[in-house]
C-alpha cells in the first residue's frame, strides 16, 4: 500500500517548533480506508488500544451475565483506569463475587495513574496492589470467563490458555490479516501481545463499529460492550484522561481507547466508522492531541464539546511556575 505524509504534531516554545512526532493513522468505513496519514502496513503493538475487542469473549460466551456484571463493570473490563479508589473498590467487589481476590490477578502492582491519588497512598504509606494495575478490570474478565467456563484461572497469561486462545483469534477475524510470523512481545500486564498492521488495527476498528459479518450473539455483545464504555467512561480511565473527557463529551457518539507506546483507537457506531493511530515514537502527549484532531475533521466536534476538550486537542506547555509556554497542536 502506498505511503502517504503522517500527521506532523507539534509542540512549540514561544516562537519555536521545538519538536515534532510523526503520527501515522488511518480513518476507515465498510468501503475501506477513506483517509490515510503516513503507513498503513507500518508493524506495530496495537496494545491496550484493542480492550473493547478484548471484551467481547466475557460478553459473548455469557460470563458477563452469569456473574451479573453491571454496565460499570462491564466498562472496567475494557479499562486502562487510573487506579483510583472508585476502580479499586468495583475491581474487588467483582472478584469477591466469585470468590477469587487481589492474589489471582496475574498483572503487576504500580502506582495509580492518577497522581493525587497516588500522591495520597504514598503519604499513607500504603504500597500499591495488583488492584490499582490499570489492567485490572481487563484481568478480572478475563478470570470472570475463565471461571465460568470452567477453565484454569491459574496461568491464564500463557499464549495457550484458552483465555488468550480466544484473544488472538478475536484479533485475526477482525483485522483480517494472518498473524503467523508477526512480532511476539509481553504486555505491560503480561498478557501476549502480536504484532499488526495499523491498517488492521483500523479494520478492526471500523469492524466493531458496524459488526455486519458477525453472528447476532457476537454483534449484540459488541454493542453492549461499546455502549457500557461510553455510559461510563470514567470506569475506562479516569479523572482528566482523554478517553473519559472524549467519551462524555461525544454522549454515545465514539468509544475510544488509547494505548501504550502512543496507540489510539475511536470506534464511531453512529458512522459506521474506524479510526487507528500510531505515533511513531510512542509518544501518548501526540496520540491524544492528533486523536482529537481527527474526532473533528470526521465532524464529531461541536463548539461544546471542542469547548470541554480544549485541554486535550492544544494543551498548554508550562514552566515550573505555572506559566504557560508553548503548545502542542497538530500542524496545518
């Protein structure tokens, strides 16, 4: 496929361009890609960007309802949440439901994401759990299905556990492309992760907001996975994120999801419409500031809701002082 120019993000310092990140991305519907910025084949970690996706086999086989997950648990299935006391308390009161805890989640311990809270627990001197890993949610499905199919919770990390089985075929079906001799890494939860195009990460995308192909069991899944992101955003990220401020300003229109290494995602139901992006070096400030870019050239932005993300599209640079410096933006 044909290369393109990626989208050049800029932040500034005063009069200066002082640096830029190379955004590649990709905009796609039912008819195929309508838009592209950079590389489409460009090899890369879709990372936490493919939750929604992640989600589908807890809702599809039935685990969700067997274990009356709720519309926010459902949402914190699909989460990077920043580990605040509101996640923590769901993520136990949802294992303790099955009678596992904090010791069978196979994900690290760190710090919340959100950093009052974490400032809070250190001067607490509380140390951080596998509760606050902001994969938490994500690891709670993936026990939740395991249990209710009467697999191993043990060792569900392992390529071959049914769990990630499940996962990595999810991934081939909706990016249509074959994964076999693609890169082979480890989460930053554990779980395996597989290298793909970004084209695919689109296809994917676009896919999940109009699941034609699917079976009626797996689209009504999709739908209910999509519509408990965007009623409760704040359960996929957290206070001040880009995902939680995006999905309460866009009111059902966009489920989105950022991912590590500067991977993002928006999946637009209402269109029909699948948007990928990867900032070329892993930059998460450029991920967001292009993501809403892109929400606004497809026409998902009123004056209200560019308003209420004003902070997300051109964030301030500022000194130690607090004075504001430069700003990122994308350039014309």
């Amino acid at each position: 496929m044909a290369k393109t120019d990626p989208l050049i993000c800029e932040v500034t310092r005063g009069t200066m361009v002082e640096s830029v990140h190379r955004v590649h991305a990709i905009a796609m519907d039912g008819s195929g890609i309508i838009q592209q910025w950079g590389d489409a084949d460009l090899m890369m970690y879709p990372r936490s960007a493919i939750k929604y996706m992640q989600a589908i086999p807890l809702v599809e086989l039935g685990a969700a309802d067997a274990w009356q997950l709720s519309e926010e648990e459902t949402a914190l299935a699909c989460a990077s949440h920043s580990g605040e006391r509101t996640h923590v308390s769901a993520v136990t009161d949802w294992l303790s439901r099955m009678d596992l805890g904090e010791g069978d989640l196979e994900c690290g311990a760190h710090l919340p994401y959100d950093e009052p809270y974490a400032h809070k627990m250190i001067a607490a001197g509380e140390k951080p759990t596998r509760l606050n890993n902001n994969c938490s949610g994500k690891h709670a499905g993936f026990l939740t299905t395991a249990k209710h199919l009467g697999e191993p919770t043990e060792g569900y990390l392992d390529p071959d556990h049914p769990v990630q089985r499940r996962l990595h075929d999810i991934l081939v079906d909706f990016g249509g492309e074959d994964l076999v001799g693609t890169g082979r890494g480890i989460d930053g939860c554990g779980i395996p992760v597989y290298g793909m195009t970004l084209g695919a990460l689109a296809r994917a995308a676009q896919r999940m907001a109009a699941p034609l192909c699917v079976s009626e069991v797996r689209g009504r899944a999709i739908q209910r996975i999509l519509k408990a992101g965007m009623t409760y955003p704040y359960m996929v990220a957290g206070r001040a994120r880009f995902d939680t401020d995006a999905m309460s300003a866009l009111n059902g229109m966009v489920a989105t999801k950022a991912g590590a290494e500067g991977v993002h995602v928006a999946i637009a139901p209402s269109k029909g419409l699948g948007i990928a992006l990867k900032v070329e070096d892993g930059a998460k400030r450029a991920a967001d500031v292009a993501m809403g870019c892109l929400l606004d050239r497809y026409g998902f932005l009123n004056d209200a809701a560019r308003q209420d993300l004003a902070s997300h599209l051109t964030p301030t640079i500022t000194n130690a002082a607090g004075d504001k410096a430069g700003i990122i933006r994308i350039a014309e």
